[in-house]
C-alpha cells in the first residue's frame, strides 16, 4: 500500500439518522449492508463499528460507508469520533468482509432481466449518492419487490423515491411494471 493520507469527509443523508463517511480510496467493488451487529460477523471492520453502543447499522459502498445512529445520540457527539475510527480502519486495511463477490448476474425472466438492468444502471448510482443500496427482489403480476438498504432503509423520504422516482421510471421503461413496492426489513 502507499503512504498515501487517507482523508475522511461527511455528508448528510435524506434519513437523519444516517450520515455517510466518504474516503479518497475504494472500499468494495458494490455494496454491503449490516443491518445489524449480528449480521457483522464475517466484517472486522463493520464489528469494530458495532462496538460503539450508538452504532445501529453499517453500510458499504465503492468509497464510502454509511452509518446509522442510535436516536439517543446526536451527529455533533459521534461524528468525530467515527470520522477518526473510519479513518484509521482504511489506513490499517480493517477488512470489510472476508469474501464480497459482487458479479452483477441478472436472472429469471426477459422482463426480470430488463427491470434488474434498469435498476443497476440508472436507480442505484443515485440510491448510492444518498448513501444507500436497492436490491432487486421479484417481480409478479406486473409489481416489482425491491430491498432498500443503507441509508434508504427507513429513510422517511424513500417512499417518495420509491414510488415518484422509480417506480416511474420502471413503468416507462419497462411496460409490464404497474407498482414498485418495498419489502420490509
């Protein structure tokens, strides 16, 4: 690795009590998301993060991983304190997870294979910049189930973004879709 200065900067989210922490460096190719402390065991990163009793979720994506605060706390407490960890986890290459094997496969149907392509080429780069992840899940009868990770995740926007923004853009692109709808966590 090179002597590089690893730099941390935040930036606020649509959900309050999430806050991303981008860095100068690629974390993962793609994303993972920690829900919870439990689901953390195969990150040494993610786990340290989990150590924090204000810690509630973990998310990664390319050069940024998300945060999701307890409510008990307040950004202006934390924000420095897991500024500093980030940054000192990226230097010491904290592994993220021990295998991610993001290949982007795209199965079922010709019609689940269109909505998948629409997802991951047009929906999430922009849930990414808000800090979060979609996750293609079913598609019966003309609606679409989809996952919404990170930030998104009880984001009190998402519901907005999922039916003003994708589930539009899903009808126009993909005809046979009448709903998006989200499943529950």
């Amino acid at each position: 690795m090179s002597n590089s200065t690893i730099n941390v900067f935040t930036e606020s989210t649509p959900n309050p009590a999430t806050m991303k922490f981008l860095v100068n460096k690629l974390l993962v190719n793609g994303s993972i998301d920690f829900p919870s402390k439990e689901s953390a065991e195969s990150s040494a990163f993610a786990k340290e993060l989990f150590k924090f009793n204000f810690v509630k979720g973990v998310f990664f994506a390319s050069n940024f991983v998300t945060i999701t605060k307890s409510e008990d706390s307040t950004w202006e407490d934390i924000e420095s304190i897991l500024k500093e960890f980030v940054k000192g986890a990226v230097e010491s290459e904290l592994k993220i997870q021990d295998q991610l094997q993001e290949e982007v496969n795209f199965e079922g149907t010709e019609v689940e294979k269109k909505i998948q392509q629409v997802l991951y080429d047009y929906v999430r780069p922009a849930v990414e910049q808000d800090g979060g992840a979609i996750a293609y899940r079913s598609f019966n009868e003309g609606v679409v189930t989809v996952e919404l990770r990170g930030a998104c995740s009880g984001c009190p926007s998402s519901t907005i973004t999922l039916k003003a923004g994708i589930e539009n853009l899903l009808k126009r692109m993909v005809p046979e879709v009448t709903e998006v709808v989200s499943e529950a966590l």
